[in-house]
C-alpha cells in the first residue's frame, strides 16, 4: 500500500520512479496532464477527464501513444497496485525523450506516467468558514499566446499568482485575464451567487474548462436555481451574495474575502453550503457520477 508509478508500461515503487533529463517535458515543459480523484475506489469522471487529456495533447499535436481504454485500464491497474481507496492520480503525456533543442520531432516517442498517490486538502476549519483569497497582479496566460484550456506542463503563469498568494498569506489567488474580467483561480474555477442565479466566465475568458466546474454547473440546475456562463468583472465578486471554487482538489470551497473585503455575510452561504453538500453526496454515493467512465 502506498504511492505507485505506472511509467510507459510498467508500474514500480515511487521511489524507483525516474525519467530522463533529457525529457521534453522536463526541458521545456512540453507535456500535457489531468488531476483525477478516486472516491472510494471508484475514478470519480474518468472519462471527461481523459477526454481534456486527449483535447490538450491534440491542441498542442502529441499524440497519445495508447487509447483511452488501454490509458483507462493503466490507470485503474496503477490504482490497485496502490492499494488507495482515496486517491489522486496524476496522469501527465510528455513530449518524451530528445536532445537540447525545442524540435519536437527530436523526440520518437511520447511518454505516459501515471502517479497514484494521496492528495493534501484544505483544512476542514476552511471549509467551515471559507477562504481568503487576493487578486493576482500576474493576468491569466492569454488564449491567443498558449491557451488555458490546454492543461500543459507549464504551470509557470499559475506559479507566479500563486508566489503573490503566499507572500500575502492567502491559499488561492484570483486571476484576470489580458482584458481585466475574472478568468479563474490558480487551480480552481470561480462562481460568484446573485439571488437564484450562478455565474461563471465563459472559457472564452481564458480558463481551464474544470471536470469539477462541469459537475457543479449540473447541480445547480438540479437544485432549480439557473446557471450561466458570463464575463465577470471584479466588481461581479466584490457585490456577490456568495462566492465559490471549484477543483478536482478542493471540491466546492466558499470565498469568503476577497482582497481584504468580505464576501456577502462574510461567513459562506446557504446555495454554497447546498452545492457542496449535493456534491459531497456525489462523490460519496457512488451515483452516476462516481462511476468509472
Ligand atoms: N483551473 C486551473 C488552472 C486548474 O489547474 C484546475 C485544476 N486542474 C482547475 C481550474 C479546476 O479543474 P478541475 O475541476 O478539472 O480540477
């Protein structure tokens, strides 16, 4: 029982785990990766989440070297070999092995790596009273120089907002996009709650399209309240009733300051509170949602 490596083919201890320096993806971060939870045993949307791995890679032209059923099957035989009911499995598809220079066509062969290990949350005390966050001065990469909706190896933009973060003491920065409307969090996706309707920036506003932000936008729904993707601008947040992210990691999480100032009551509220409830029930349940696939 512990954390367990899948490396093209094969699956080892972490600690033998290891690739070469001269990996592409290590080199100029020229990969692509998904953040995936196991709940109870069970992949929680593995299928939506192969399908941004396989969208990110074609978006950057590296081709997968293995289908989604043999990619799903490793992922699942790296899962048991950890003996982990509650996982994280980060899967990433590196440009592979080349020499020092960018040419891609240096590299013959993609590598696929899965690692199959636990994942750190935020404390439950943060879930009861929300998160203080702060805006980035950093903006989201633009989509026109290297999209976000593209899950590349190369975190250095989200690196850099959340550099500010710490500095400032908070756990997740907000970030805006080239044109000063809310793109998203450093791993999370932002909602903002005005009456009955729920807001988030369309991906055209320079976001990772999140599997967490997908499932939370069908629960709204199902909670009869309307869901709508908008530009945001900092002011949508500052005068929200309620503030919240979503990620494969934090699940639902309430915002409840942002940049110094509170966040509607300044303690989370009541359609966060629900959506995080449905959303736990979810994962926990095993519902349609949990299923592998
Ligand atoms: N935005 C960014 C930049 C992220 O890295 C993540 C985490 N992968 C998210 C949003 C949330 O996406 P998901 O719900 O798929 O984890």
């Amino acid at each position: 029982m512990g954390r367990k490596v899948y490396i093209d083919g094969k699956i080892m201890d972490d600690t033998e785990a290891k690739i070469s320096v001269f990996d592409h993806c290590f080199l100029y971060g020229d990969g692509v990766f998904e953040g995936i939870r196991a709940y109870s045993g069970r992949v929680f949307k593995l299928g939506e989440h192969l399908e941004r791995l396989f969208r990110s890679a074609k978006a950057i032209s590296l081709e997968v070297p293995m289908s989604r059923e043999d990619l799903a099957a490793a992922i699942d035989k790296t899962l048991q070999a950890s003996g982990l009911r509650d996982a994280y499995i980060r899967v990433v598809v590196s440009r592979g092995v080349g020499d020092l220079g960018l040419d891609p066509r240096k590299c013959p062969k993609p590598s696929v790596v899965i690692i199959v290990g636990t994942i750190e949350l935020y404390p439950e005390e943060l879930y009861e009273n929300g998160l203080a966050i702060i805006t980035a001065s950093t903006r989201r990469t633009p989509p026109d120089a290297l999209n976000p909706r593209i899950k590349s190896c190369n975190y250095l933009n989200n690196i850099l907002a959340k550099i500010e973060g710490i500095r400032a003491g908070v756990m997740e920065v907000l970030m805006l996009n080239q044109w000063g409307r809310v793109a998203e969090c450093t791993g999370d996706n932002v909602f903002r709650v005005s009456g009955r309707v729920v807001e988030t920036p369309p991906p055209e506003a320079g976001i990772l399209e999140g599997i967490t932000r997908g499932v939370v936008m069908e629960l709204v729904r199902d909670a009869g309240l309307a869901v709508r993707e908008r530009d945001l601008t900092l002011y949508d947040l500052y005068s929200a009733e309620e503030v919240f992210i979503t990620g494969t990691a934090a699940e639902v999480i309430a915002v409840t300051k942002i940049d110094g100032r509170p966040v509607g009551s300044g303690k989370p509220g009541p359609v966060t509170s629900d959506l995080r409830a449905r959303f736990r029930k979810l994962v926990t349940s095993g519902g349609p949602g949990a299923k592998t696939g």
